[in-house]
C-alpha cells in the first residue's frame, strides 16, 4: 500500500510519460490485460489512458485491471489511469 508522499513521488515521475495503452470501444480483452502486466513488471509505471468510445464505465476496467495484474492505481486525471507494481529489480526507488 503506498503513502501519500509515495503517490506524489510516483506522479512527479509520471508528468513526462506517455500512455502506454489505450483502451477504446473494444475494452479490456485478454491479450491488452497481458500487454499491461508485462509493462508493468518491465517498467513499474504505466499510465492507460481511457478513450471517449469505451462503453466499459472507468471504475470497472480500473477494478479488472488492478484485480489482474496485482498492481495498485495510484493515480485517476479525467480519462487517464496511472498504475504501479513494485517489481523484483526495484527501479524506482520510492521516498
């Protein structure tokens, strides 16, 4: 469970990233829940940005997606999903 100074921490680190994924009117499928955990055991942090034509409320791929992977949402900006999993290597190093 992360703090909130660890949240801020990984928000700060998220401002400059792009959205590795983005879920549209097809919503989440077996093979996008895949793609999501392997960035994340890859690199930690990735942020999944949500498109207008998604018919699946935000809230229930959130739930889907963090139930999944085993991660943690760290961060909700209008349509825009921030996620982190702590991996084995640790890369980010959280304050």
């Amino acid at each position: 469970m992360l703090n909130g100074k660890q949240k801020r921490y990984l928000r700060s680190l998220a401002n400059k990233l792009p959205a590795s994924f983005q879920i549209g009117k097809d919503g989440l499928s077996d093979n996008l829940l895949e793609g999501v955990l392997e960035a994340l055991i890859a690199n930690e942090l990735v942020k999944i940005s949500i498109l207008k034509t998604c018919s699946v409320p935000l809230n229930e791929i959130e739930i889907e997606i963090c139930a999944y992977c085993g991660c943690e949402l760290v961060q909700e900006i209008g349509k825009t999903i921030l996620l982190y999993k702590r991996s084995k290597d640790n890369k980010i190093i959280l304050p």
